[in-house]
C-alpha cells in the first residue's frame, strides 16, 4: 500500500495538476448538465446517457495517465503501428458505417457488436494523425520550406481530409484542416507559402461553392444571414438555442427546472444553449474562460516542450479543442452554420470524450518529458 501511495504521489509531483483539474471540472460539470437535461425530459434523455459519459470519462482519464507515461517520441516513432489500424477502423465505415437520426447521410459511426453503443473512428484518427504529422514535420524541420518538402507535407493533410469527407463528416473534416494549418505554422512555414495558401482559397471558393457543396450546405450558409431564405426550417436548431440563450438572462433559470426549451441535441451539440439557458450569461462566460484556460495551459506546456516534435503535438492538440470550442459555440449563437461539431470535454459522447482525453494524455506526456518535470522528484 505503502508503495501505490508512493507512486501516486511521484506521479501528482510530476503531471500537470491544473490541466487535470480543468478537464476534469469540465467533465464533472457535463455529467451535471446532462443530468439537468434528463431532469426537464427533453428529447427523452434518461440514466444511460450520464452513465455512458462518466464510463467515457472514467476510461478517458485512464487512457490519459497511461499515455502520460509513455514517450512521445516513442509514440511517433510507432506511427507504422497506429496510423494503419486508425485509418483501417475509418474505411470500414464506408462498409458498416452508420449515420444518426440527425445525420443520417453521415455514416461515421461504427456499432460496437453486442452492444447499443457505436464508436466515430474519425475522432481517433485525429490523435494519430497528429502524432505522425509531428514526426514528419519534425524530420523535414531543415528542409521545410523546399517545394518538394511542402507537397508532401499538403499531401500528408489532405489524404484525412479527403476520407473524412467522402464520409459525409465536413465538421470533422475542417478539424482536420485546423490541426494542419496550426501544425504547419508551428513548424516555421514561410510566410510566402501562407500568403499563397490565403490566395488560393480565395481563389478556390466559388469551385468550392458551385461544385463541391450540397445544397442543404448551401442553405444553412444563406439561411444564417438571410433568414428570409430559410425556406425548409433549417435554423430551426439554431432559433430555439438562441431563445434558450436569450431566455437565461443574467443568472439563469436553474439546472434542475421542468420547463426547459427543446433544442434539438441538447445534450450534444447544442449544449452550450442549455448552458445559456441553465446558468445565463455567468454561466456561459465561466465555460468560455474555463476552455480559454484549458486552451491556454496547452499553449503553456507547448512553449515548455524539449524539442520541435513536443511543441507540434501539443500544437496539434490545442488545434484540435481550440477549433472544436469555437465552431460549436459559434453555432449554438448562431454566428456559424451548423456542421455537427462537439463542444469538448462538454457535449456527450463517448468517442468525442475519449479523443479529448487522448489529446490531453499526449500533451501531458510532453510536459512530464521536460526535464525540469521529470526530475521534479
């Protein structure tokens, strides 16, 4: 027993307390929320739900030490190993994938035999994809700036882009873009290759909007700024979350009430607007500045990193939920279309959990590898 007491207390000596604690805040406040939401009723969200996260939560945690323990050059170095089997579990939903009654042309989801439960293989490919693109961008360091360097490098981002958009996942898609535009700036890119980037987006966009997008994506865009076009209720969602928002006023109405206003996915995406509506404007500005210090202490332990290939991970990461945090709140305010993006560490969902605490794991691994951490004891 001795000795367990001993080996938790190294292990406290060494972590990132104040990452853990936010994360963990973040968590225990969700299962909260959700158990608000199954108070009111709305949309029929009952034990199971709060179970399934504090399960994803629990293991979430778990996973985090483990990978905490572990070196990150280790973890990169054994890219051959796990950017295979991520990529293989996101090609068999194009064989078994399954979408949601919400998204039912999205088949991201893969049922996990004998159970009820489904798993996103898209949000585990995010944490591989950062680990090898870490290791690439590292090894390329001196030569970063060469033409034939930057196209392996584009290519090496848009391959996840592609699959993940053949899928029907353009919410996860733009993630992925997120971590590599973060990836790649961190790395020391040129500013001329920036620049050129801008340009050819600009460039790009009506292709993107004439060839690429469907018309239900086209909708959400002009029904957003012109709700007179918004001709088969698809702000639907987002109205009732800004009513909800709006109805919280300063203090809110409680979390444990009967008499909540529905919005669809509540519990998911839109969680921020039972928020609103819960605790009012105090409570959405406490999550914001709880995810702007989460998001914060990454950029921290990033700047903390040994080496380039540390920083790039918890460049990566910081990417990841910074992206993540913004998009979904800019929906539920209705500043942005809906794309089907989490909130982290907040909406439900047992992939979406687990990937945030992976991320966390790696950069907890780069912040115990810094020398000054690792001989804290």
């Amino acid at each position: 027993m001795k000795k367990i007491f001993r080996v938790i207390i190294s292990y406290i000596k060494q972590t990132d307390l104040r990452l853990w604690l936010l994360c963990l805040g973040l968590s225990g406040f969700s299962a909260v929320l959700l158990w608000g939401i199954s108070y009111s009723g709305m949309m029929g969200i009952g034990t199971r739900t709060i179970l399934v996260q504090l399960v994803a939560t629990g293991l979430g945690t778990i996973a985090a030490l483990i990978l905490s323990k572990f070196d990150y050059h280790t973890l990169t170095k054994l890219w051959k190993l796990h950017v295979p089997l991520a990529y293989f579990f996101v090609g068999l939903t194009f064989l078994i994938g399954q979408g949601t009654a919400q998204r039912l042309g999205d088949k991201s989801w893969i049922a996990v035999p004998g159970t009820t439960m489904t798993i996103q293989p898209a949000e585990f490919l995010k944490l591989s994809f950062i680990l090898a693109f870490a290791y690439h961008l590292y090894h390329v360091r001196d030569d970063i700036n060469r033409p034939q360097t930057i196209f392996w490098i584009c290519l090496h981002g848009a391959v996840p882009v592609f699959l993940i958009h053949v899928q029907g996942d353009d919410g996860t898609a733009l993630v992925f873009i997120m971590i590599f535009v973060g990836m790649v700036f961190a790395a020391g890119i040129s500013w001329s290759y920036v620049i050129g980037a801008v340009g050819a987006v600009i460039v790009t966009l009506p292709v993107m909007w004439f060839f690429i997008m469907n018309p239900d994506q086209k909708q959400r865009i002009l029904a957003l700024y012109d709700p007179k076009a918004d001709i088969r209720g698809i702000l639907y969602q987002q109205n009732n979350a800004k009513l909800a928002i709006g109805s919280g006023k300063i203090w809110g109405k409680g979390i444990f009430i009967e008499n909540h206003k529905y919005v669809p996915e509540a519990h998911n995406d839109f969680i921020f607007s039972f928020i609103g509506e819960s605790l009012g404007f105090v409570g959405c500005l406490a999550v914001v500045v709880a995810l702007i210090l989460l998001c914060a202490k990454i950029l921290s332990n990033a700047h903390m990193a040994e080496d380039l290939q540390g920083y790039l991970i918890c460049i990566g990461v910081f990417s990841m939920i910074s992206f993540q945090a913004v998009i979904n709140i800019g929906m539920c305010l209705s500043i942005l279309p809906v794309i089907g993006i989490t909130l982290p560490f907040l909406s439900y969902g047992g992939s979406s959990v687990l990937a945030s605490y992976l991320g966390i794991g790696l950069v907890l691994s780069v912040y115990m590898r810094n020398p000054k951490n690792l001989f804290s004891t």
